[in-house]
C-alpha cells in the first residue's frame, strides 16, 4: 500500500468536515462556497477508489487501520514540511507584514524541530514500536 492509499480516507473525511462547516458560514460569499464544493467533488472522484478501499479496511479491521492512518499521516507531513518550507522562506521575504513573519517563523521551526524529535524516536525505537503496536492490534 502507498502513501496516498494510505491517506486517501481520513484526509477526504476531514475535508468533508471542512466543507460543511465552510457551507455554513453566513460572511462567505455563495460562488467561493460553490468552488471549494466543486473541489472537493474533483478530488473525491479522482480518489474514490483509495476511499473505498480505506473505508472497507477500517471495517474489517480498525485498529490497524487507525494505526496506518497515523504512519501515513507522520510520512505525509514529512512530505509536506519538504514542500512548504521553500514556499515560506520566499513569503516571508515578500512579506509585507513583520507580524506575519514573526508567527509563522517559530510556529514552523518548533513544529519542525518537534516532528523530526518524534521521528527520531520513532526510527530508532522502531522495533519495539512495532512489537508494541502488533501486541495492541492482536488484544480484543
């Protein structure tokens, strides 16, 4: 399984959530709430059958799965931090605002510095990680 079958269900579960809480709001105006509807349409069909395979997963066994959930998740935010670092040096040079800068640098450094803390631990534990979670997996 891939890192996109592996995420596909809980990252289109919360958009989805998203979505009606956005439906919702009275200031956005009705052709903004259109788009971010037909966005999420695109993407649910595009990635409808990782859906449905993520769906009947966390039926036959939702432990594993919730446990799959949380490893995809760790690699996809190691991906995106990958992705959204450049970005935010190029905003932050750009950035007309000094607030803008001042909360968003140490928000992304500490966040960085805190995922990669837990990755470590989680590499270097990794074994016993794994025999923990097999353990937790296997007791009803």
């Amino acid at each position: 399984m891939n890192l996109l079958e592996s995420i596909a269900f809980p990252i289109l579960f919360l958009w989805f959530i998203g979505l009606l809480l956005v439906l919702f709001r009275r200031d956005l105006e009705p052709h903004w709430k259109f788009f971010f509807f037909l966005v999420f349409c695109f993407y649910m069909v595009q990635f409808f059958p990782e859906f449905l395979a993520g769906i009947s997963r966390f039926r036959d066994q939702p432990k594993r799965e919730l446990l799959i959930w949380i490893s995809g998740l760790g690699n996809a935010t190691y991906v995106f931090l990958f992705l959204l670092w450049p970005l935010v040096l190029v905003r932050i040079y750009y950035s007309a605002s000094n607030q803008l800068s001042k909360t968003l640098i140490p928000v992304l450094s500490y966040g960085t510095v805190v995922y990669w803390a837990l990755f470590f631990l989680w590499s270097f534990y990794s074994k016993e990680w794994s025999r923990f979670l097999e353990d937790f997996i296997n007791t009803k």
